[in-house]
C-alpha cells in the first residue's frame, strides 16, 4: 500500500502502530552497528594463515631480501598480483603500504603543484552518492568539489563531458567503477569507453581517480564485468589520464594488507620521484606474505562472498517486505561489493538516522556519501551490512525500516 | 709520518708504491659497497620468528581485532614500547607503519603552512654532517637549510641559538641526538637542557625533530647517555617544541618495522586530525608482531652489538694502522648507531669516493652528507660498515684507505 495514497486517519493509525513498535524497540537498549564497510571477524578468519606464511624464507627469485631496506615500486611478485587486480601490465604497478587511501592522498599531493599552476580554484567531478573519504581528501588540499549523479549505466557521462569541456579547472574525477561505493553500480562498457577518451577533451593534466575498491568482490557465480579503462585509454593514448587504485583491505586484512596502484609509464616514474623524499620502500615482508597466501584469489573470494551473501539477501529481503509498494524508498541490490544504498523518496534521510541513532543503531550519517556532507536531496542512506552478525543485522534492519515508515507517516500527516 | 712533513722525492717515491698498488686493486675487479646504513642479513635473521608469531590470535586485551580497520595512534601495547623507545609516556606516542621518515616527512607537511603563514621562506637548521634524507624532505618543500657545525657535546648550541634569535624564518632543525648520523656524536647533558629551552627564544611553531634512530643501537655494554629532552622541555613549558622519532628499523626487519611518532597531547591530536583524510590507521598486525616479539629490547640489541661490534673494530683498526700520525684524516670512533664518520685534512673527499668508486667499492657520494650535497669543506666521507662481511669490509677498507692516501699524496706533490 502507497503511504500517499492512505487517507488522514488510515495515516494517523499507522503512526500510532509505528511509534508503538518504536517505543518497544527503544526499552530494548541495543547497541548496533551499520556504519562502516569493515569485514566480518569470520572474513578476517579466511587469511590467518598469512602470518606466518613465509616460514623463514625471506628471500626472493632475483635475490631480494625482503627484511631490508629498498624498492619503492615493491617486490615483483606482488606488482604480478596488483597487475592481476588492476588488470594491467604489472611493470605499471606500483605497490604500496596498508592503505591505498593513502596513494590516493600522495598520488593527488603529488599532482596538486601541477593543477595549481594552472587554474586558480582545483576543482574534482564527484559521482553521487560517493565514497566519503575520497571527498575528505579533495577537503585537505581545497580541491571544490562538484556532484554528478548516476544514471543506470555509471556516472552521467554526459554532463561529465561537458563540464570538463567548459571548465578547465576540473583536473580529476573520482570512480569507484565496479560495485560503486555505495550505490552498486558497475560502470557498462560505454561508460568506460567514454572515460577513456575523456583527457581528449579535460586536457593532459586531467586524471580519473580509478579506485577499483571491489575489483574482485563479487557475491555471486555470475559477477558483473568491467571493461578494462587503462587498455582502451592506451588505445586513445590517453593513458595518462588513468590512475588505477585496489588493495587487499577486504580480501586478507583490512587493516594489513596491500595497496596498489597502476599508471602509465611516465605517471608512475614522476610518481615514484614524489615518494623518494618520504619513504625508503614499503613493506616488503608484508607483500611477499601476500603473494605466497593469494595464489587462487578468486577461490579466495568465493570464501568472503558465502560469508556475505546471505547479510546482502538479509537486507534485500527485509527492505522487500516492510517497504516494497510503500513509495517511500528505493534501494540497490548489488552483485558484489560492501553496501546497500537506499534513497528515501522524501528528503528525510537525517530524520531516520537521528531516530535510528536514539534508539542504538547507529547508521552512516546523513550526507556523508555526498561531498562536504550535503546530500542535496536528503534522501541517501548508506547500508553496510559486513560487519555484524546475521541476528544483529537482522535487528538493525528491523530499526531502519521502521524508523524510514515512521518518519515517512509523520511526514505525511503535516502535509 | 706526517705527509706534509715529507719532502718531494719522498712523496714521489710514495705516490709510485701506493699507485701500484692501486693498479693491483682495480685487477682485482672488485664490487664492495660501503653507502648504506643497512642491517646485515645476520642481523635480520635474529627477528625471523617475527612472522607467525601471533599463531593465530590477534585480539587485544581490549577487545581491538588488530586485523581490522581503524586506530591512527596505533594499539596501546605498541604505543608502550614507543614510550619505551623514545623515553615518554605511551600517551604521547603515534605508532606508525615500516616508516619513521614517512612521519617526519608527514610532520613536516603538516606544519608547513603554519610556518609559511609566517614567514615568506622557512629555514631549518641543519647539524652537520647529517643525515641526507632530513635534507631530502626539507629540499621537496623548498625549506631552506643552514649548516651548524658539531663542537664536542653535538651541535654548536651557541651558534643555533643565536640563529634563532636573530631569524624568525628558522622553523625548525633536525637532530640525530644519540650516535648521530653519521659522526657518532651522542648530545651532552648540556646540549639537551639548552635545546629545551630553544623554543624560548626561537617562538611557539619552532619544531625539534628529534630522530632517535639509534636510541637502542649500542655497541658496548657501557652505552652512551642521552638526557631527557622532552621531560626537560616540559619543564620548561616547551612540550610543544619537540617531536621525536624512532622506528624498529634496525632492530627487527629494515623494510618492515614499525615507527613511533612522540609529541605533546596538544601536537599529537593536531598531527592525527591532519593524518584522518589520508590514512585509516597503520598496520595493527605488524604493530602486534612486535609488541609480541621485543618483549626485552636490550637483549635483543644486545644480539645485534655482537654481530656489528667486530665490523666497527675492523674500521678503527685499519683507519688506524693506515692513517694514524699521517695527519690526512680524522674520524669518529661511535659507541653506537651505525656509521664511521671521516674527515680528510685536505678538501678532498670527491676525488677518494671517485677513486674508490673506479675500482669497485662504492661509498657515499662526497657532498651527501650535507644539504643540497655540499660539503663546504670537501672532507666528509661516510662510513657504513654493517651490511659487508667482515672479508668484504677488510678488503673495502684497504682499497678506501689507499685512495685517501694516493689522494693526499698526489696533492701534497702538486702543492
């Protein structure tokens, strides 16, 4: 049943029934969790067996010691797996540290000299809803920030186009290309294809920050594809445009695994004379551990995915039956990745976190997936369903739908 | 016999032994390599159990799952053996990933526009000879660097303070207090207590980087002392002077330590707030490795003196029993750290390092010792003898001392 089409009264009961049921929740006094995309203890169980992994052996093929200093590009193995990741020639990766956050950071640190020179104010296209520390990072350096929704094929490509047509401070854009953090979309094969001759228009300096986050997390036997960006850029010569991020965050350890980063020959030269000043190399010890752990990934990934289809199903399942036909909410239903992303049809987002929050479920704030946390139309709900337990989400969920329905009634009746 | 005490057909007759003798070496198509200050792989392998020895538990006392996102200061137990390193309270301590020049680089960044708010170009004071990298990050953010001459106790104090007095642009200075880097110099009671009060005259955003790098690294069982700067600073109510650096880089693995950031709780929130858009949190398991595995750091480096003890011998040895009452060089003899620092009497250590160089032992570039790699007076060379064998060792020193010699000789000839 349509909220809208329910009468005043039929409204006034439901609202009743609602903040009854809302009431009762309240006296539970739980103490949720559906903020942040982090893995499950049981993922993390998948790849304890990487410590320890090395077993005394230290050395590699060409003689390296990986316990000593040096190679900021890193050990050979693992620029192979980042060129398995990034789907790319593994002599153009580099391989970093923990946190591809990170190179993301340096790689626009490094780029920022360059982009001032020619423009006063620095400005990134932002597919919305995004990735919220992508945002903070054009935040640091006062890189402005400019939204670009998504239609259903990826990011709208042709107001993308012309923006960077018209204004030559637009220097970067950043993508999250496949199961897109948090809305699920996998960019189509036109959408890549037109990324890949976007510097024709942007000008040399342009870069697509290409944070492939999910390349390999796909929650079912059938994944979605990704047309290979750096391939047909290449083919455009515009392979410079293209800076490629993954990491291993949610395949081993979040907090200790490997960042990748893949570009052009000339890009990753300059890049790696950027990073001299500031470090002798990254850890290499932890980059072997990953090459000798990760030799199957994507039976590795099967693991996570048995781990977190049935959470995704969970949500899926309940946002089906409390909200379908309500009109009050639209959500995603991804094929892999760590979010769901629901749109309140309303702009009542803020409300529904804030009555969430007050009875112990925390959600992701209201906003955050926008840039300067300003979700223009209110509406955009972030749902990580990895982290907790299926009787914990299960329970959460019950919250946010109520809580959605609730506000959505209330809204209604002031109407 | 002093050289200059020889006259012409003695130096001619000298210069034709030791020039067949280089003749000799450079038949002998040697590649030795005395640059970098880097752990032997003996030394390495004392921290082989390092990997695996978390046999599979990774929760913290506090509940932490180590594996997981998040934690920029790092985990307590790490953050009590940082207090432990740099001689503060764990509560001052940020424990960062396989890199202490990562963070004074991050450290430098973060104070930058601080500084430039104030002055139209920052200076940093710079004890020579020192260590190329702290010139390395001044030189990638334009900082300008100011030589300040070692006297017994360490750097001249006399001199720095009168600098900072007198020059409102001076920001900063790097120091390498104990076993400095590379002249061995370890700061005297009196160096430490008036560098505490520096920032009385220098103003509030004046910054110490104080890179303990060598604060467990002993050669002896009577070690070298080093006062307390930041309980001094303190006292005199200038906590927020000093930022401290040191790492387990030559302890457990070079490429794959762990380093430790120590400031006041004012400069510590200020520098995590500036590290949020660009990292998540350093690497908990790497961090839990070696709380778990430096459970007695003394005897660990204890390990470590008996394995470099010899090679230093060797150095003091052979530097003596070529050049000792020649009057063509000076050196240091360290009670720690890991360089040899040598002074030839005549400005000529560009000439030794390229002589060296032609037949096959490679030493640090003349110059790279100072910033902008200058050595005002041509006469540094920097020893590194902990990464050859001590066969390897034996034969690089013979071949360094003949070209110090060959050098001075052909010099005194031309004079």
């Amino acid at each position: 049943m349509q909220i809208n089409s329910l009468n005043p009264e039929q409204l006034r009961k439901r609202q009743t029934e609602l903040a009854a049921r809302y009431e009762a929740v309240k006296a539970a006094s739980l103490s949720l969790d559906l903020t942040r995309g982090k893995p499950a203890p049981a993922q993390l169980d998948l790849a304890n067996a990487i410590d320890g992994i090395l077993d005394g052996f230290y050395l590699l093929q060409d003689g390296t010691d990986v316990r000593n200093y040096g190679g900021i590009l890193g050990i050979p193995e693992a620029r192979q797996l980042g060129g398995q990741f990034l789907n790319i020639d593994p002599g153009l990766v580099l391989v970093g540290g923990n946190s591809s956050l990170a190179l993301m950071y340096q790689y626009v640190a490094h780029m920022l000299p360059t982009w001032q020179r020619q423009t006063d104010t620095v400005r990134f296209l932002c597919p919305v809803p995004g990735y919220d520390r992508h945002f903070a990072i054009c935040e640091a350096f006062g890189i402005e920030m400019i939204n670009v929704p998504f239609v259903d094929g990826g990011p709208d490509m042709d107001q993308i186009e012309s923006l960077v047509r018209d204004d030559p401070g637009i220097k970067g854009i950043w993508c999250v290309p496949m199961y897109s953090n948090p809305t699920g979309h996998t960019y189509s094969d036109d959408t890549v294809a037109r990324f890949a001759k976007l510097a024709g228009r942007a000008g040399p300096d342009f870069r697509i920050m290409w944070d492939n986050a999910y390349a390999v997390h796909h929650l079912y036997d059938q994944p979605d594809r990704l047309a290979n960006l750096m391939a047909l850029a290449t083919e455009a010569a515009n392979e410079d445009s293209v800076v490629l991020f993954a990491s291993t965050s949610k395949v081993t350890f979040a907090g200790a695994g490997i960042a990748f980063l893949g570009a052009s020959g000339r890009n990753l030269a300059a890049f790696e004379k950027f990073l001299v000043p500031q470090v002798i190399g990254f850890d290499k010890v932890n980059q072997l551990r990953h090459v000798r752990f990760l030799t199957d990934v994507d039976a590795h990934m099967k693991l996570h995915a048995d781990i977190i289809r049935p959470k995704f199903e969970l949500v899926e399942k309940k946002l089906s039956s409390a909200l379908a036909d309500k009109g009050i909410a639209r959500w995603s239903r991804p094929n892999g990745g760590y979010f769901v992303s629901l749109d309140t049809s309303a702009p009542i987002a803020d409300r529904v976190v804030a009555l969430a929050s007050a009875v112990g479920v925390k959600l992701t704030p209201a906003g955050a997936t926008f840039p300067y946390g300003k979700d223009p139309d209110n509406s955009n709900i972030r749902i990580a369903p990895t982290f907790p337990g299926m009787t914990d989400l299960d329970r959460a969920l019950d919250v946010l739908v109520l809580c959605i329905e609730l506000v959505a009634v209330s809204r209604a009746l002031r109407e």
